[in-house]
C-alpha cells in the first residue's frame, strides 16, 4: 500500500517534474499574487488579481495596472 504523501500546495499539479527548487519558487509566486491587496485609492484590502498586471478593487470598483505578481506602491 501507499504511504501518504506530503502537500505539496498549487505545484502538486506537476507532479515530480520540474525539481523541488522550481516548485518552491512557483509556490511562493503564486501565494503572493493570491492574496487581497490594499487598495491605493480608498485604502481598504480588496484588491484581487484580474489578470497579468490588472488589479481590481471590490470595495471602490477601480481598475487599477500594476505589476504582474504583486501590487506596487
């Protein structure tokens, strides 16, 4: 029978491709760029990821450019 494995967070998607090093990495990014932001505008933590470089606040209804993975103040 199989033992049970480790998680392996969003890079348990690849399986054991790719080496350890190259999904940490990956898991850092994409943790980063999950999470809600502080809006620039009202101040508020609503901002969210729409897609590369395009960040949308919920609370104030802002589009707001930025960079791709993180929001830059």
């Amino acid at each position: 029978m199989a033992t049970k494995l480790k998680k392996t967070k969003s890079a348990g998607r690849f399986g054991a491709r790719y080496g350890k090093r190259v999904r940490t990495k990956l898991i850092a990014v994409e943790e980063k760029q999950r999470i809600k932001q502080i809006c620039p505008s009202c101040g508020k933590k609503g901002l969210k990821r729409l897609s590369k470089g395009i960040w949308y606040c919920k609370k104030c209804g802002k589009k707001i450019a930025s960079d791709v993975y993180h929001l830059t103040k």
